[in-house]
C-alpha cells in the first residue's frame, strides 16, 4: 500500500468513526450505561454562564483546571447558530480532524509513515462518547501541533507548551526531550516567557484564576486509579470504607485512603527523579526523542497519579501517535498497549462503571487489565527510551548506535 494510499484510506475510515461519534453524543445513537454527554450539557454549560460574568468558577471545587480552560468552556459561542453541547460537540470534531491532518502530512515527509495518523483513528473510537464529551481532545490537538512544529521551530513548541499547560497542565511534559543546547533555551524561554504573559493576562482579566490550585491539592483516590485497586481488593475482605462522588470524581473515602493517597503522590515523585536522571544523561537526541519522551513522561504521571479520568486516554493516545510519525521511534508496542487500554477504559467507563464503583468482579477485573496495560506501557516505554538515548550499547535489533544529536538525519525502521 503506497503512502497516499494509506492516508486516504485513513481519512475514510476517520469519517465513518467520527460520524458514528457525533451520532451517539447527539444521542441519535443510544448506547448503553450513563450519559456521558451531561458534563457538557449542565456542568460546561454552567461553568460557562459564571465565566460570562466575569469570573472564574471560584466557589466550585469541581473547577480544577488551569485559566485557558476558560477558553475551552467558551469555545461553543463561536458556533451561535447551535445549541450549547451541540456547538461543543462540533469543535471537538474540529479538533479531531486538525489532529488527524497534522500526522498525515507530518507522516508525508522522508523517513516518517502514516502509522501515526493510525493511531489517532483508532484510539478515539476505542475511548468511545467520552472523547467528544471533554474538552481533552482540544488539549491534545495542542499538544499534537507543538511536537510536529517542533521539529524546525523550538520557539512554536514552547508557545504551545505553555498554551497546553494553561489549558490542562499535562501539555508542559512535551518539553522534557527537547535536545540540549540551542533547542532547549530557546523552547523553554518561549514557554516560560508565554506561560508568564499568559498568567498575567488571565489573572488580571478575571478574579479566580488560581482557585483550582485548592481544588486540585484536596483531591483523594479516584476509582479508577492505580492506588484504588488497593481498596478494590480490600472491599472483598471487609475495608470499611466507602465510595462517593467528591470533588467531581468517585473517590475512595475512608480508613487509609489518605496514605494512598500520598504513596501515590511519591510514585510521582519517582517518576518525576527517573525523568530528571534520564535528561541529564540522555546523550543521542533524534528527531523522535521529543515525541518519545513527552510520551513516556505523561505515562509516567498518567499512571502514578491518584486520578486516573477516562479522557486522560486521549493525552496518551495523542502522543503515542506523534511518536509513530517517526519510523525510528521505538513506542510501537508501548503505543499499542495504550490502546488496548483504550478500549478496556471505554468497558470500564461508562458501560461498566457500576461494576467499578461496587468493586465486584467485573469492575476489579476490567481496573486491573486497563491499569496493568498503562502499567506495562510505562515501564516499556521508559526502558525503551533510555535504550536508545542513553545507553551505549547496541540497540533494539542488534544494529549499532548511530551518530549522537542526529536531529535531522533519516530515521530507521520502528521496533515492535
């Protein structure tokens, strides 16, 4: 199959995806178990109607995102002609479909291939309503476009890293590859010169803009997470907690939660000490390494975070597809587990949540396969990127180690 081939077979299947999508966020589709339609529908629209007045939802502990969220929760008022969701619904297609044309015409270029647009066509499907339903895609179209410029503009990359950070914090972990030297200083100062502008901007325009930090701090073990399989398995021999909704989630509440909790908040920390140790000795940085380091990064903090969300697929999936742009990238199997984990979260939630939130055998069994996937991912992953960039030795293959810093050389074929 040649590349145009390819690409247009990927955009068609794209289409019949994406249709049958909005087709079951307008609920012309009923699907089974809840509605997760009615975030956008009452909570956005809600958030929406407090920013028109001039301030951010400061009063709700479910408000916990960044200022330019407030952008994201506006965005249906570009479309007048539609109803709130409906709007909403339509710019997250939007947003899909710039994503998808960004990796086809990244994947057009000498040494790439069109496996990463794959990726993104099949990884949103498998996440099901939910994916039109937050504004995560939005986020991950950022993301997406700051890897792929990137390439030849550091200064684009640290903008829209620290867009994507405003809008939902993950997007500041795509700088973490960036090649040291000249492509470094000047990605990070755009980033932090953007962010800092930005920041004042917001907090200067409307009072609140800061509130989510609380909001965030006081978050518990969400259900879905890894450190709730501890509570999962625990319900079977007599813990005697509970589970609510708190701080817009189902939480675990009750006794040990809160050590969790911070044993979780230290896995973070040791996520965060492997990825520093590994920027500090990463040596060979290709025109991959930033995609396959932001990749395993947002793993990384994806997996050990007390908040494991549905949507947080997306981020993943997003930049699993950015990394198989590139032939040399080896993510291909970590890429491929994050989408069984895809579609393993669309069983859990929302078809399956109920079993999740009573912890019986199907809802332990589906949390253990969905968080032993991104389990498995993450430490392949990491493993896989310090291969190549750190370790001296032959690579994955048995071919020898090419030139250090060979941004702009061809790639090689991926790994599995």
């Amino acid at each position: 199959m040649t590349g145009s081939t390819g690409a247009r077979l990927a955009a068609a299947v794209w289409v019949l995806t994406r249709v049958a999508l909005l087709l079951c966020v307008t609920k012309v589709i009923t699907l089974p178990g809840p509605d997760v339609t009615s975030d956008v529908s009452v909570i956005y629209h809600g958030w929406s109607e407090v920013l028109k007045t001039g301030t951010y939802p400061q009063s709700d502990v479910t408000w916990q995102y960044p200022p330019l969220a407030a952008l994201a929760i506006l965005s249906p008022a570009l479309l007048p002609f539609l109803d709130y969701a409906s709007a909403f619904f339509v710019l997250a297609f939007l947003c899909d479909a710039l994503v998808l044309g960004l990796l086809l015409y990244a994947g057009h270029r000498t040494g790439r291939w069109t496996a990463g647009a794959w990726v993104w066509v099949a990884g949103v499907p498998l996440l099901g309503t939910t994916a039109y339903a937050r504004y995560d895609v939005m986020v991950a179209a950022v993301a997406v476009a700051a890897l792929l410029a990137g390439i030849r503009h550091p200064r684009v990359l640290g903008v829209l890293a620290a867009v994507g950070a405003l809008l939902k914090v993950w997007p500041a972990l795509i700088l973490a590859g960036t090649a040291r030297g000249p492509q470094t200083r000047r990605a990070w100062s755009a980033a932090a010169v953007a962010a800092a502008g930005l920041l004042v901007v917001c907090t200067v325009a409307m009072p609140g803009a800061l509130a989510f930090l609380g909001f965030q701090r006081d978050r518990g073990t969400e259900v879905e997470s890894l450190g709730a399989l501890v509570f999962h398995v625990w319900r079977q021999f007599g813990w005697q907690g509970r589970v609510e909704l708190h701080y817009g989630s189902m939480e675990f509440l009750g006794p040990h939660v809160p050590l969790v909790s911070t044993l979780a908040l230290g896995l973070s920390v040791v996520a965060f000490g492997w990825l520093l140790v590994w920027r500090l000795r990463a040596c060979d940085f290709r025109v991959n390494t930033p995609a396959d380091a932001a990749f395993t990064a947002v793993l990384l903090f994806t997996t050990t975070s007390r908040v494991i969300s549905p949507q947080y697929m997306l981020w993943l999936v997003g930049l699993a597809a950015v990394c198989l742009v590139f032939r040399d990238s080896r993510m291909g199997l970590p890429a491929v587990l994050v989408l069984l984990a895809t579609g393993v979260t669309q069983l859990e939630f929302p078809l399956g949540f109920v079993h999740v939130v009573t912890s019986d055998a199907t809802g332990v069994t589906l949390m253990f396969l969905r968080n032993g996937l991104l389990v498995a991912a993450t430490l392949i992953a990491g493993r896989r990127l310090w291969r190549q960039t750190v370790s001296g030795g032959p690579r994955e293959g048995g071919r020898p180690p090419t030139a250090r810093s060979g941004v702009g050389r061809e790639a090689e074929p991926v790994g599995s």
